[in-house]
C-alpha cells in the first residue's frame, strides 16, 4: 500500500485518525446546516476518516484522495494541499 499511496500523490504524512483544518478557501455545497447554499470550509476543523486508494477492490487516482470528517453527519473530500495537520 506505501507504494500505492506514493503513485497517487498521496502523502505519508497524513493517515487516518489525525486532526486536520482547512488552510485554503474550498465551497461547498452539500453540508447538512447550509444545504443547496454556497458554505467555506476554511478554518473548519475534522478528522481524517480515510485515504481513498483503491474503490471495490482496484487501485484508483482520486483528485481529492482525503476523505475528512468534520461532524456526524457532515463529510468532505479534500485535497492534501487544502489541509494542514493540527
């Protein structure tokens, strides 16, 4: 899976489990308190619930390989360039 993880640009740094905020502006449209509105993530902090390698089975290249947690009903992929460790 390291290997795997190198070719699709996803850092080793990051993992599941850690703590993370937004660094950059990212709109979304999806979250539960502001459905069907434009909502910023910037400064929203989550947890990173998995790293999106492979999907039933075979290896994909997601553009926005980190799925973050932010609350129990709100979930967002990101990008590793929009989110800093905390």
């Amino acid at each position: 899976m390291f290997v795997q993880e190198q070719k699709l640009g996803v850092n080793e740094v990051m993992k599941a489990g850690d703590r993370v905020r937004v660094i950059e502006s990212v709109v979304v449209y999806h979250h539960p308190e502001h459905r069907g509105q434009a909502f910023d993530l910037k400064g929203s902090e989550g947890e990173i619930a998995a790293i999106v390698t492979q999907w039933q089975g075979r290896p994909v290249s997601a553009n926005l390989p980190l799925l973050v947690q932010f609350s129990k009903k709100f979930k967002a992929h990101l990008r590793e360039s929009e989110l800093e460790l905390i």
